[in-house]
C-alpha cells in the first residue's frame, strides 16, 4: 500500500510539475536541444526529474523508449544540468553534468544502484570540467592544489563553471592574504553577466568576510560572559587565533565543540592558539546551561541584538551552523571553514610553517 501511494504520488508530479524558474530576465540565456540516451545499463529508466541552475525546482518527465529530446532554457555559455533517474517510483539519486548550447547529448546508465552519467556529447565543455576536477584531486602537494585551482579560476572564467572552482579554493587550508588579494582581482575581471548569477551571491559575501578588519576591531563590540557581564574582548595580539561563531541549538555546533575539547585535552594542535567563540540569540538561558554544562577550556560569549549596526555574528557568521575564522596576527582573516576538521588542517598547516621558518633562522 505504501509503495503504491508512493508510486501515484510521484506520477502526479510528472504529469502536474511545470517549469519554475527564478526571474532570470537579467540573466543571458539559451535555448539548449538536449537528447537524453539510455545506454545498455540503463533501460531500466522509466522516468527522469530535471533542473538547471536556473530553475527554482526541478521537473519531471516519463522516459518510456531509448531517446528523448528536450529543449531546455540554459544559463549562457554553459549551465549545470541535474539528473535525478527514476525506475517504478524508485529514486536512483541525482547526478550533474555541463552543457552548453545549441545542443547537448546526456548519456545515461545505473550503476551500483545509481545514477550515472557516462558522458556528455556535442557539449565539451563537461569533459573539459571532468578532466580538470580529476587533475586537482591528483595533484599530491597542496601548495601545487591551490596552484591547479588558480588556473581553472581564471580558465573558466566567463562561465558559471568558474563558481565551482572558487569555492573549492576558498576551503583550501593553505590560504593566505594574497591568495585572498588574488581572489579580489580575479572577481573584478570576471563578467558582470556571471556574477548576477545567484550562484555569485555567497561566493561574494564569503570574498568580503575574508577581507574583512572586524577582527580587529573586535573590543568595539560589546559581548556577554556566561555571568551575563558586558565585556570589551580583545583580539589575541602577535599570535594565530580562532573566531567560531556558533549556534548551540544545532547538532552539528554541539558535536564540534564537543570534538573541539577531546582535541585540546589531547593533542597540542590548539596550544598557543586563543579560541573565542560567539553566538547570539534570544537563547539566553539554554546558552548559559549549555557553557556551564559543557566546561569548556575555551572562552565563550553572547552577542546581543544590535540597533546601531549589524553585530559580529550577523555580519561575520557565514555556515549556518558553525563558521571557523582563522585570523593571522595581523588580525587578517586567512581562513574560513564549516568543518572543524578544516580548520585543524590549516591551524596544522601554519604551526609547520612556523616550525620550518625558525629553523631557518637558526641556521
């Protein structure tokens, strides 16, 4: 019974689903003839559920024979198509691949139990995107990883393409200043056309929060301790140091402090590296259970609501669950990430740095 209401539910979408897509009247488009072909894996395939990057949910249509041409609206010169294959109902997941105008030919299978593309015809730029995602993933020595990524930035340039490579590169643990000043000048040549992207949109918040100074002003905003005492924090001064901006009421920023502690109790990773971790909230009373309950070694301090100007939290928070700031001793933010074990990576990263340059000095 169940397995039919699921069976009826999703041949309701396919036939009722429309194309919805978000106001794309500033965004250059085009009109894309794409023959999506079964390959010997895939006959199984009775139904597929499509999306562009431009589209605000995907649609679905039946896939009863071996080929089937769609004309598709794409964002110009090259647009991410998601693929989600369906057997019966059954749902074989989501797969992506690029194509570019005027035509493109999506080749599909299952394999293991799902969805594969197996390649792209007359739309070279996917094989282009395979080719250098898999030259990144091999290349063994991180500093030659951040060169890779520099040189797909700037060679897809002009494509949405380019998005992808961007953010891969602002998780890199290895980041420094002038890769951050190098980012700025990449954005201001790229096209206006893509940045109007919503793709852009983060990705520009995330370049202004790197290049941001309220580290260093960070006495200048007035934070509560656990005591609910009003206090003036000072940025660590001379040394390598940690801003996380948190939401005790997620899962995830809970078990990220709690791994956060293990690490500092043992292993020396985060000695002589200050932590300041910051929330806000109408949670006053749940936040304080939560600092005192978890005895952290660490300081930690609410951020009231601000009337005057956007507060540290509103304007420097990024993830929704936890962000990591790595800020430099100049009060120079060198890296931001979601995951803690990201952030352990680049803390690592400058303490052999560190290492490696004194003993240089001494010899």
């Amino acid at each position: 019974m169940k397995l039919l209401t699921l069976t009826l539910a999703f041949t309701c979408f396919l036939c009722t689903c429309g194309r919805a897509q978000a106001d794309n009247s500033n965004l250059p488009t085009d009109q894309t003839s794409v023959a999506f072909i079964k390959s010997p894996m895939g006959f199984l395939i009775d139904s597929l559920v499509i999306r562009t990057s431009l589209d605000t949910f995907p649609y679905g249509f039946a896939f009863a024979g071996d080929t089937m041409i769609f004309d598709i609206l794409v964002f110009r010169l090259v647009d991410e198509l998601t693929v989600e294959t369906f057997s019966q109902g059954h749902s074989f997941g989501r797969y992506n691949c690029w194509i570019d105008a005027p035509s493109a030919d999506v080749y599909l299978s299952i394999a293991d139990g799902r969805t594969v593309i197996d390649s792209v015809g007359l739309s070279p730029m996917d094989n282009w995107f395979r080719k250098e995602i898999q030259k990144i993933r091999s290349t063994p020595y991180l500093p030659l990883v951040k060169e890779a990524f520099q040189s797909a930035i700037l060679d897809a340039q002009g494509t949405l393409m380019s998005a992808k490579f961007i953010e891969g590169f602002y998780d890199l643990p290895n980041l420094t200043q002038s890769d951050i000043f190098w980012m700025q000048t990449a954005f201001n040549m790229e096209l206006q056309q893509i940045k109007r992207h919503p793709w852009f949109t983060p990705l520009l918040a995330r370049q202004k929060i790197m290049r941001s100074k309220l580290p260093k002003r960070l006495k200048k905003y007035p934070l509560e301790d656990q005591s609910g005492k009003v206090v003036k924090v000072q940025a660590p001064k001379n040394q390598l140091y940690v801003l996380d901006f948190y939401d005790a009421r997620t899962t995830a920023s809970r078990r990220d402090h709690e791994a956060l502690k293990k690490v500092m109790q043992t292993d020396s990773i985060f000695t002589g590296v200050p932590v300041i971790s910051i929330t806000s909230g109408d949670y006053v009373d749940g936040w304080r259970n939560y600092v005192r309950e978890g005895d952290f070694p660490w300081s930690h301090y609410m951020e009231r609501s601000q009337t005057t100007r956007p507060g540290l939290v509103n304007t420097l928070a990024f993830f929704p669950n936890s962000t990591y700031l790595l800020v430099n001793e100049y009060n120079q933010i060198e890296g931001m990430f979601s995951s803690l074990e990201r952030l352990k990576s680049a803390v690592r990263l400058r303490k052999q740095a560190e290492l490696m340059s004194a003993g240089k000095l001494r010899n």
